[in-house]
C-alpha cells in the first residue's frame, strides 16, 4: 500500500471525482472516482507526469487516455480513500481494467470552469539558495507540492508558490 497525499481537486460533487495526488517519492497520481461506497471511495488512479498533467489540466488530453496510454508500464493503480486517508493499493496491469472503471471517452478539462469570483490564496516567497543546495532544495520543493522557477538566469534566486 503507498500513502498518497490529495493536492488539488479538480472536480467535485459530494465527494471528489477528480483528483491530483503525490506520493512520499513525489510521483504524481491522476485519479478518478470509479465506485463509492457508504464509508469509502474507490479512484482509478494513474502514474502521471507533470507535463502530460499540465497537458490535461489544460483540455489537451483526454481523461480516458491518461489510463489506456499511460506513459510506462505497470502505472495504473487502484486508489482508496477512506475517511482521511488516500492509498494507491492494488497495481493493475492493463488488462485488468475494466470498462465500468474508465471515464467516458472524450472528457476533456476545462479550467475556465472555476469561477472568475473565486479568490485564491498564494504566497509567493523569493529565496536565495547557496548553489550546492539547489538540488536538496528543488526536492524538498517538489515534495511539498509546492512549485519554483529561477528568476531571471540566477538559480540562486527563486520564486516559490
């Protein structure tokens, strides 16, 4: 069983449909609701880059793709939430998934769907890293789901948000 942790739900009705997670080695999940019972939810749940991520995030990847063409082998999982916890559990090879767990074909996100009122909150933090510590640091990053960019062509400086 790998722990994962939700960081960002991207459809939601009762419980959430759709949603991004990352386990403790920073692979990211894209995973999707497939079964609810009375105390937990079942997700088909998919090892993800983060360019083919952004890909669908930005309606250029359809949803059922990211499971039947997933970019290796073996990266398809079944997900399990219960209560407060999130587990990828149960690796599924591709014959194994079954048609009643795939999204409909031809569903495509649509982030101008999130509502122009809405407010989020973002700190934005600038950083001085010493160059020997660049590594340790865009990793600890990574795993705190948090994102960074060099600014300007020092990569000693850097925005965190």
């Amino acid at each position: 069983m790998r722990p994962l942790t939700l960081t960002r739900t991207l459809e939601f009705y009762d419980v959430p449909q759709i949603f991004t997670a990352v386990d403790a080695t920073g692979t990211r999940y894209l995973c999707t609701l497939y079964a609810q019972e009375e105390d937990r939810c079942k997700y088909l749940g998919v090892q993800i880059s983060e360019p083919r991520l952004n890909a669908f995030i930005g309606g250029q990847l359809d949803l059922r793709t990211a499971y039947t063409n997933p970019e290796v082998e073996n990266a398809v999982y079944i997900v399990e939430a219960e209560q407060s916890k999130i587990a990828a559990t149960i690796p599924l090879k591709k014959q194994q998934v079954k048609e009643d767990m795939l999204p409909a074909p031809g569903y495509l996100y649509d982030a101008t769907d999130i509502s122009e009122d809405a407010e989020f909150q973002t700190d934005v933090y600038q950083l001085e890293v010493p160059i020997n510590d660049r590594i340790t640091f865009s990793t600890l990053i990574s795993r705190m789901g948090w994102h960074a960019h060099s600014l300007g062509k020092s990569y000693r400086k850097l925005a965190v948000l």
